[in-house]
C-alpha cells in the first residue's frame, strides 16, 4: 500500500461531519503532508536545486525489453502499439522497473511517435525493424481526433499516479520536433539525408510540418502535466544530425518554444532536454532559462558535464554499452561519474541513451548497488 492510498482510505471511510471527525480529516491530511514532505523525491528535489543525500537513479529504456517480466506481460498483447494505447499496459509496465529495482523515477512507458499516429500519421511496428510510418501526407495532419487518441495514455498516466510511491517521481515526455520529422518524412527513422533534403527542396512545407510538431509537442506535454506526470523530458535523440546551419530553426527555436510555453502555465515542472550528438551546441542549450536540466550523451566527456553545472542540473551519461558488458569497467565507469558529478547534488545518475535489450539484469543491479554503497 502506498503512503497515498493509506491515507486515502482513511478519509474516505463515511462519517458524519461532526467537530470530532473534523478535527480527524484535518489531523490526517497533516500527517499525510509531513509524510509527503519527508518522501519526495530525491530526483525532483534535484531538479529544484535543493540538496539531497541520496543520488536519484532512473535509466533511458529502463521499462522494456531488457525485463523478464516484460517479455512475459507482452504476450498478452497482439503488437507494440496495443500496449502503448492500453490504459492498464501503461500503467504495468512503467512500474515494473520500480519493483525490480532501487531508483527514483518511472518513465512514462509510451513511445515519442505517439504525435504522428494522433495528428493522423499511420504508424505500426514490426518485429526487429522498429516503426514503419505511412507516406507523409501534410493534408492529412490535424488535430481532429488529437485528444481522443493520447486519452488513453492520460488515463494511463492518472493508473500510474495512483499506483506511485510517493517517494517515486513520474516523468513524461515527448520526441521533438525534428527527431518527430526524420521518422514522419523517411518513413522509418534515421534516414537523415531525406529529411534534411526535403528541408530544402521544401521549405515552406517544412516550416509548417516544424510548425505542427512543436503545437503538438505542447500540447501533448500539457495534457501530461494535467494528468499528472511531475516533470517532462523533452528527447531529441537524433539532434546530432542536423546541420550546422539549420540548427537554430530545428534544434533551438522549436527548443525554447516548448520550454517557454510549458513554463507559462506550469513553472513548477521541471523540464529536461536530451540534445544527443550536438556538441559544442550543448553551449546554446544551456542558455536557454526555461530548461531546467540537460541530460548528455556518453559523448560527452564528465570534465565537460561539469562545467554545465554552475548553470544547470546535469544527467547521463553512461555508456549503455559499458552498462551491457558489466564487470570492472562498469564499476570504474560509474566511480568516475560518481566522482566527477555527483558530490553537489546537481546531477542525476542515468545512460547516455537507452539500456540495450540484451543487457543483463545482473550489471542494472551491480549499477545501482555500486551507486547506493
């Protein structure tokens, strides 16, 4: 039982409003606040520059494949798409890596092509090549069935919040808008040189799918915060693609953006940016006021990361593939994350991209138990 549901059920049992019962509804919720206070999460009073005395942990990917127990719960579905659109799924799987293992965080378990399918993009998986789209027709893009189609990961999210250790903290996100781009113009994913020539040789129709994507990105980010998630991060995962001189119209302007419009309404989100492969443009990211943490790729050399510091929370970046192997080099590579990052309460322990699906069970543990000794 969770600290939310002891107490629920406590105010909930039915009573007659007398002063007796009064002063025991206002007894429980103070307990209940003290009790809250005393549990939040290491990871969002990170986030809120505020010190802590536990290294908040999550992992990209850290709800999928590399899970026993999410192979098996994946057999009671047809395809990849049926668990990102089922309420119960979601809710499932974004826990599981929390009963499994001592971190801080539950990623929302959905995936960033979410935007295309509900602006009216076809998108299907297929085992062992990954998401196929539809032809892009900009036509067919609209907001006419948005709402009704992310329902069913809002009332995933509100299953989740209800499930939650209140010492836990939930995150959602979304792709941006040029990682959204190459998938929706190349039909796959990582076909790079399509998108950046279809830049060219439309520009008009590309400032208009930019300028849809990042409405959306918004949008759905807000939907999210309304459902409950209690940061987001933003995951602009092939970011490091784009060209020097559309860096600004596809990774910066889009950036700020998203972040600024989130801030208006919500300023007490934390927002975290994953640029992964901009380099020296790690620079630019940091400048901008209305995002709160930069997550590196493993890239990034630990002496860079720091100096990002004075200016924001850091998080990353160890390398997935070290993460896969285990062993000595695992344990020199998280003592010298741990060493270099992680003794100002300004970074939180993650990956420089998404845990592998081979990786074994055992190096996550020996990660988080070298983390917590």
């Amino acid at each position: 039982m969770t600290i939310r549901k002891k107490y629920v059920d406590i105010i909930d049992k039915p009573c007659v409003l007398n002063k007796i019962n009064l002063y025991r509804l206002l007894l429980t919720a103070t307990i209940y606040y003290k009790d809250l206070m005393k549990m939040q999460s290491c990871f969002l009073s990170v986030l809120k520059g505020q010190k802590i005395d536990r290294i908040p942990i999550w992992f990209m990917r850290q709800a999928g494949r590399s899970l026993p127990e999410y192979r098996k719960y994946g057999e009671n579905y047809k395809s990849l798409m049926d668990k990102f659109l089922c309420p119960e799924a979601i809710c499932e799987i974004t826990l599981q890596p929390l009963r499994r293992f001592d971190i801080d965080v539950a990623i929302l378990f959905s995936d960033i092509l979410i935007i295309p399918y509900a602006l009216g993009q076809g998108v299907h998986f297929e085992y062992k090549k990954g998401p196929i789209l539809s032809e892009l027709c900009m036509e067919k893009l609209n907001f006419d069935c948005f709402e009704s189609r992310i329902k069913p990961i809002l009332d995933g999210i509100q299953l989740i919040i209800s499930n939650l250790p209140v010492d836990k903290a939930l995150l959602g996100f979304v792709g941006s808008p040029w990682t959204l781009a190459t998938y929706m113009i190349g039909n796959s994913g990582k076909n790079f040189n399509d998108t950046i020539q279809f830049s060219l040789s439309y520009p008009d129709v590309f400032k208009k799918l930019m300028d849809i994507l990042t409405e959306a990105c918004i949008y759905f980010l807000k939907r999210q915060i309304e459902s409950g998630v209690m940061a987001v991060q933003l995951f602009d995962s092939w970011a490091g693609s784009v060209p020097e001189f559309m860096m600004d119209i596809c990774v910066l302007k889009p950036l700020i953006q998203m972040t600024t419009a989130l801030k208006e309404k919500f300023p007490h989100i934390p927002i975290i940016s994953f640029p992964k492969g901009v380099g020296y443009r790690l620079k630019n990211i940091a400048e901008i006021s209305s995002v709160d943490a930069l997550s590196f790729d493993s890239s990034v050399p630990l002496g860079i990361i720091k100096k990002f510091q004075d200016q924001k929370i850091t998080q990353g970046n160890l390398d997935p593939n070290i993460l896969w192997a285990g062993g000595l080099l695992l344990e020199k590579s998280v003592d010298q994350i741990l060493s270099n990052l992680c003794n100002s309460s300004r970074h939180i322990f993650n990956l420089g991209h998404g845990v592998l699906p081979t990786t074994p069970i055992n190096n996550i543990e020996q990660t988080i138990a070298r983390i917590r000794s």
